[in-house]
C-alpha cells in the first residue's frame, strides 16, 4: 500500500510594525500559536529570532528551522521550500514587519501553496496600512494601496500627479509606502504636485509610543512644514 505524503498548512503570522513588546500588538492566541512551529520562512533571521524571543521561544530559538525569503531569494530556492510541508510539517511565515505577504516577498511562498494545494491560515495581527487608513479620516469605503512609487524625482511626480487624478475622480483615498530614508523628498514631491486643497496624511511608526498621525490640506501642510525622517511611513492622499 502506497501512502500518500500529506502536506502541512501555512499560517501567516504577523509581527509588531516597531521594537515594541509583541504582547501589545499581536493577539495572544497568535503568540502561543508560535509555540507549535518548528519550520519557518522568514524575511530576516535576526529579525525573526529576535521576536520570537519576545515572544515567549526564549531559549528554544537553536531548535527552530529558518528559512529566508526577500528580494534576494531566487525562484529555484522558493520552489524548493514545498519540500518543507513535507510529512504533515507546519510552516510559519512571517515578515520583517506588520502582515506576511501584503507589500512583502512572502506572497510568493503563499502562492506557491495555493498552486499545490496547501491550505493558507492568516492570522490577526497589525497592518500599517489599514491603521494608517482608519486614522487618516480618508474615504475608507474606496482606497487602492499604490506600494512603493518611482524613486526618480521625474517619474515619481508624473507617477502622483496621475494618482491624486484617479483620487479625484473616484474619491479614492490613495495609500502609499516609501523607503524611509526616502520619506522626506516623497512628502516635498507630494507638496509640489498636488493641489492646494488635497488633503495628505502622513502616518510614522504606527503603533510606536511615539506614532504620528496628521491629516492636513496640502496648502495646511506647506505652512506648516514636517520634517519626517528615517521612521515607518504610510502617505494616503485623497483629492
């Protein structure tokens, strides 16, 4: 008799958007969860083994399994991760911060499960982008999530001055992201660009105690200046 090799399920496991205790931000079922897994594909190992210390794995850290996955892991060694639901194993993925697989190269390890039949569990947890956008007072009925625009300061404006278009004639509210090093010349572009009466929020190191959330008119914001600096960033633009 030929036993079929049963494969494990992928849980997505989200992580705090800061250095902040995960207790705080990550539900408690979600952390214990964490005590179950042996294998997990990570986007930075020393950033994984340093929460799931916080965690609660303190001291069990040598016996897990990781793996990475980021923009320098090439196709082959992805495909090859299915070998890890082998025998019923479990895998857990998680990202450098906030939600596996949303603006994240996990998503490929999700969709490399989907295509061979590997059930997919997300678990709760904190996304900056939604909290970014519940707090801005932004049209949340219509938004679309833009990721990281071009960095040359040309294309980036061309790029935003055909979003806040789009914004204005769906009301949309226009989510964006940017490397943080990058944040300040994408807020001076935004300002440039964009008409007087656009409103901005700029949304830094959600979930941190020092987290700054401010919704202004661009015409606001250029009498007002802001100088963000290197921190976690969400820009949401609405015409």
């Amino acid at each position: 008799m030929i036993m079929e090799n049963r494969k494990g399920k992928l849980y997505l496991i989200p992580s705090p958007l800061g250095e902040n205790d995960p207790a705080e931000v990550i539900p408690g079922p979600v952390l214990e969860s964490l005590q179950g897994f042996r294998t997990f594909v990570v986007e930075e190992v020393r950033t994984a083994r340093r929460y799931l210390s916080k965690a609660g794995l303190k001291g069990r850290i040598g016996e897990l399994e990781f793996h990475e996955l980021n923009e320098h892991t090439d196709q082959a060694t992805i495909e090859g991760y299915i070998k890890l639901f082998d025998e019923g194993n479990d895998v857990a993925l998680i990202s450098e911060a906030g939600l596996p697989a949303v603006a994240d190269p996990g998503a490929q390890l999700v969709a490399l499960a989907h295509r061979n039949g590997i059930e997919v569990i997300p678990a709760v947890g904190p996304s900056s982008l939604m909290l970014a956008l519940m707090a801005s007072g932004l049209n949340g009925q219509s938004f679309a999530f833009c990721g990281y625009i071009p960095a040359k300061t040309d294309e980036r404006r061309s790029r935003l001055k055909t979003l806040e278009k789009v914004s204005g004639q769906l009301r949309q509210t226009q989510i964006l992201i940017e490397t943080p090093y990058r944040n300040d010349s994408l807020f001076a572009d935004i300002l440039a660009v964009c008409g007087a009466s656009t409103k901005v929020c700029v949304a830094a190191n959600i979930t941190m105690p020092d987290a700054y959330i401010r919704t202004k008119k661009v015409s606001e914001w250029k009498k007002e200046g802001l100088t963000i600096g290197k921190r976690p960033c969400v820009f949401l633009i609405l015409a």
